[in-house]
C-alpha cells in the first residue's frame, strides 16, 4: 500500500510539473523525479515507464502555474539530494502550482 500512495504522489507531481512549466524543462525534471523515486524506493518497481508516461501526458495542458520557475528551482534542488531522507524531506517543501 505504501508503494501505491508513493506512486500517486509521484503522478500528481508529474502532472504538476508537466502543466506548470515549458514543454522541455519540466519533462526532464519530471523524468528525473521518477528516476530519483525508483532509486529511493517509493516508486514501485516496474513502474517507472508509468511515471514517465505521465511526464509526457499532460504536455499540451492549458493550465500553466505562476511560480513554474520556483517549482522547476525547488525540484532541481532536491534532485541534487544524494541520500533518500534529505531527498524526500525536500520535495515535500516545494511550492504547489499557483494559477
């Protein structure tokens, strides 16, 4: 069950990175982000092309975030984390999408 929640988070961060920022930055964010949480154990294993897919889905969405760049700073941030702990310590800190 821990694994399923962890893959709904990562889903819905996805999707927010997806629709918040430009087309490239945030797939290559969001593509890391799915990396890092197969590495660290919260993303179930096998499920990493499913992480992926959502990176791609929402690439055309009509809703963008205000503060995509402090989204896109903070993610980058935790994705420069090397120990797990610090890692999801920090993504819980970044900011949600502001329309």
């Amino acid at each position: 069950m821990r694994h399923l929640g962890s893959l709904l988070a990562v889903l819905f961060a996805a999707a927010v990175l997806a629709a918040g920022c430009a087309p490239s930055q945030s797939q290559d964010v969001c593509n890391k982000t799915c990396d890092m949480q197969l590495t660290c154990g919260t993303l179930p294993p096998g499920n990493e092309g499913v992480c992926k897919a959502a990176c791609g889905s929402d690439q055309n969405a009509l809703t963008t975030c205000s503060n995509d760049t402090a989204i896109v700073d903070c993610q980058n941030t935790c994705l420069a984390k090397t120990d797990c702990t610090a890692y999801q310590t920090c993504i819980t800190a970044c900011p949600a999408c502001m329309h």
